[in-house]
C-alpha cells in the first residue's frame, strides 16, 4: 500500500486503486481539512489516523495551520496531543 499526495488530496493506494483519502482546501496559511473516506474493507485498521497524520505532517512542513472541518479528522486531532500543534488558532 503507498500513500499519493496530489491535488489537495492524500490518497492511500492498493494496486494504484484509491482505498482511502484525506482531502484539504488550501487557503493562505491554513489547510481547511474536509473530507477523510475510508474504504470499508479497511475501516478499523487505523488508515483514517494515518491520513491525518499525514496531513498533519504536510502542515508542519509546509508551515502552516489546520482547520479540521471534517468530524473524523478533528476527532483524531483532539484525541492526539502531538497533532494539536497544527491547529489554527
């Protein structure tokens, strides 16, 4: 399985089939986190965490903040101290 970041998308693939994305919209310093989909012969396996974790990363590189819009990905960044450094103020 590889992860693709392109588009204002994360992708997780199998074969070059898109299995699961985190999708965000850029704006100035902010990534506005949307969408995270999970396909469900993969729910519960911990790949929406790894998606956010990803995003997450991007952000720190890139310097920028997070508005996680999307319930799962917010839940994620709430539960986890470590992420919680990306999000806007």
């Amino acid at each position: 399985m590889d992860m693709k970041h392109e588009n204002n998308k994360i992708s997780f693939l199998d074969n070059s089939e898109e299995m699961a994305f985190i999708s965000y919209v850029p704006n100035g310093d902010v990534l506005t986190v949307d969408h995270t989909v999970v396909s469900p012969e993969l729910e519960g396996q911990g790949i929406g965490k790894k998606l956010v974790a990803e995003v997450v990363q991007y952000a720190r590189q890139e310097g920028k903040t997070i508005d996680p819009q999307c319930p799962f990905a917010s839940a994620v960044i709430e539960k986890t101290p470590d992420f919680q450094d990306v999000l806007e103020k």
